[in-house]
C-alpha cells in the first residue's frame, strides 16, 4: 500500500529534528544552562509537533480520501474510524 506522505521529506525532517536532539545531548555534556537545554527541547517537541500534523494532513488527504472516493462503505468507515484514534491520541498528547 502507497501511502499519502512524501517519504524523502518526512526522512529529511526526521534527519533535522535527530540533530537537533544531538545537539541537546552535547549541550548536557557541556554542561549548558538549564533553561538552554529547555528551549531547545521545545524547539524538538514543536519540530515533532509540526511534522505530526504534517502526517496527519497527508492521511486524510490520501488514505481517507481514497478510502471514501473507493465506494467502499466499510473501507471509508474504517479508516475514518482510524483518523478519529490519531487525533484522539494525538490531542491526548497535548
């Protein structure tokens, strides 16, 4: 199964927010400011965040759209039934 997300993309955001996390971890190392190493994991968990819905936003206009546009009522009802889990998981997260 193809799904909605650009692979490279995603991979290369991925690739960004690992480095970022490697930068924290040499912060800690240098023994940074507290407050540092805080904005910095922020910066990480806005970084997922945005990358989150970014997935998200791609499964709802692939999977789901193909789901409905397939005429498939059991197909569109599951996979409605799965989008409404993730945001629910997600929104929990928060």
């Amino acid at each position: 199964m193809k799904h909605g997300y650009d692979k490279v993309a995603l991979t290369k955001r991925l690739h960004r927010i690992e480095g970022q996390v490697r930068g924290i971890e040499r912060m800690v190392d240098d023994d940074r400011y507290c407050i540092d190493i805080l904005t910095q994991i922020a910066a990480v968990n806005t970084a997922l965040d945005s990358l989150a819905y970014k997935v998200l936003d791609d499964h709802v206009k692939h999977c789901v759209a193909d789901a409905i546009a397939s005429g498939d009522a059991e197909e569109a009802v599951g996979k409605s039934k799965e989008l409404l889990e993730a945001v629910q998981r997600f929104a929990r997260t928060r």
